[in-house]
C-alpha cells in the first residue's frame, strides 16, 4: 500500500468516525464514553496522517 492510500483511507475511517461522532451527538440518549472513546479514534488516526505527511 503506498503512502497516499493509505492516508486517504485514514482519511475515510476518520470522516466515518466524524459521521459517528455527530450522530451520537444527536441521540437523545448519548453515551458521553463512547463519544469520548470516538473522539479519542479520531485524534489517533489525525495524528496518524500527520505523521505520514511529514514523512
């Protein structure tokens, strides 16, 4: 896998996790620790692609 696909499937799992963040959200039962836990996947896949573009 090259470098520029795997940052732009990094880049898709993180919009997913965006999507899911925002739908969590919205619940009127929102689980404040799978939000967090989301929130946490995002920073990692975000410090993950700029880790990879600094290469």
């Amino acid at each position: 896998m090259t470098i520029a696909s795997h940052l732009q499937e990094l880049r898709r799992k993180h919009e997913h996790l965006s999507e899911m963040v925002e739908r969590e959200q919205r619940s009127p039962g929102a689980d404040a620790l799978r939000i967090a836990e989301l929130k946490k996947q995002k920073l990692r896949l975000k410090e993950e692609m700029t880790r990879l573009q600094q290469a």
